[in-house]
C-alpha cells in the first residue's frame, strides 16, 4: 500500500477566518498612503495575492509611494493585523473537524504570508499542535503564489513527491500554482457564484467536505497500486 497522502493547506481563507481582518488593514493603511483602497478590492480582485503585488498595481493606477513611506506602513500594518489576529481569529467553518479527521495524515501549510503571521493565526484558532513546524512560507522559500516553486518547497521540505500531494486552497494564485507544480488540488470555493474553479481542480464548498473527497482519493490510489 502507498503511504498516505500529504496534505498541504493554504492558510488564509483555507484554515481560518482572516481575510476579512487583513482587508480591513489593508483598506486603513493603503488609503492612508494614498493608494485608494477598500475592503471589497481585496476579496473581489486580489485574494491571496502577495502584499507587495497589489501595492505595484494600485501604485500602476493611482502614482508612486516613496519606498521607506512604503516599508513602514507594511510593518505598521503587518503589526496591526497580528494584534487582531491574536484576539479576533476564528477558523474557518468545518477546518477543526476536517483536520482532525485527517489526522493519520501528513500534514502541511503553504502560505504567501510571512512565517510569523501564519504562527500567530494558528495559535489563535488552536490549530499550531496540529501542524508543528511543518509550515511553509512564500518569504521563506522567496517565491510566491501563482509560481508553483512555493508548493513545490513545501512538497520536497515534507518529503513528498509533488504527485502525492493534494494542496487545499481557497484562492485562485493557489489552485493555480500547485495545479503547475503537479499536485492533486482542491479548491475551497466559498463563492461559488461569483467564482469559477479551474479545470482540473476538484471542487469543494465547505471543509466539511474535505475528508469524505480525500478518502476517494486515497480509494482511487489503491485500487490503481494495486493494479499495477
């Protein structure tokens, strides 16, 4: 029998509750700067994108920030949306019960987020035992959703080839960097009106969902060794 499949989850959106918080810093801090902002941007155009891509976008539209401007409001910003993490997070519906059901499992977090933000979300919903050190960051690996290298880093750092992997995600840049990078991928669509999963991704609509579609998987993959 192969071992069991290695499970690689996104953090925000996926595990917990927080891009509702990070909008809303974003939406203070942008404006702020003078990079008009709201927190509707952020969930309706540029979801799980790395802060530094949005900044260069709406830069593109509305004129240049000075650069040290730039880097304090990241880390005041940044600093800001830790002290709410730690108070305000919950997770995501249904994450507890998946996670737990899985628990035979190896498993992992791949985020755009920097390492510490992603400890500080897990700690607040009770989920940092679950995963140890086995968490992955876009600042750590230096590269960042869509590229696939990112789930690619956190495949290898687990021990994985990137075929036994399925990688949980709610945002597009994910469902798309580790369809790239070869994985099995679940896509957590939470809207699925105004969002469209993408070919070859199998579709999900609440946590809830996620072990009964990973015991199917893992069904499929003995029948097929054992076959072999």
């Amino acid at each position: 029998m192969p071992r069991p499949l290695c499970l690689l989850f996104d953090c925000d959106g996926t595990l917990v509750d927080s891009e509702p918080l990070l909008a809303a810093e974003m939406e203070t801090s942008l404006t702020a700067a003078g990079l008009p902002f709201q927190a509707s941007d952020y969930m309706g155009e540029f979801r799980g994108a790395r802060f530094r891509r949005i900044v260069a976008e709406l830069e593109s539209r509305h004129g240049e920030v000075d650069p040290d401007r730039l880097e304090v409001l990241e880390r005041d910003m940044r600093a800001n949306l830790n002290r709410r993490l730690a108070i305000e997070l919950t997770p995501i519906n249904g994450a507890t019960e998946a996670l737990a059901a899985l628990a035979s499992h190896p498993l992992g977090v791949v985020s755009n987020g920097p390492e510490n933000k992603i400890r500080t979300s897990l700690e607040a919903t009770g989920l940092s035992e679950v995963f140890g050190d086995h968490l992955f960051s876009a600042y750590t690996a230096n590269c960042w959703k869509p590229d696939p290298c990112l789930y690619r880093y956190a495949a290898a750092g687990m021990g994985y080839s990137p075929e036994e992997c399925v990688a949980i995600d709610d945002a597009l840049v994910g469902v798309q960097a580790a369809l790239a990078a070869g994985m099995t991928v679940i896509h957590l669509n939470r809207f699925p009106d105004a969002e469209e999963t993408p070919e070859g991704a199998i579709m999900i609509s609440s946590m809830f969902q996620l072990p009964t579609v990973i015991s199917r998987l893992e069904a499929t993959r003995a029948l097929a060794t054992s076959q072999a």
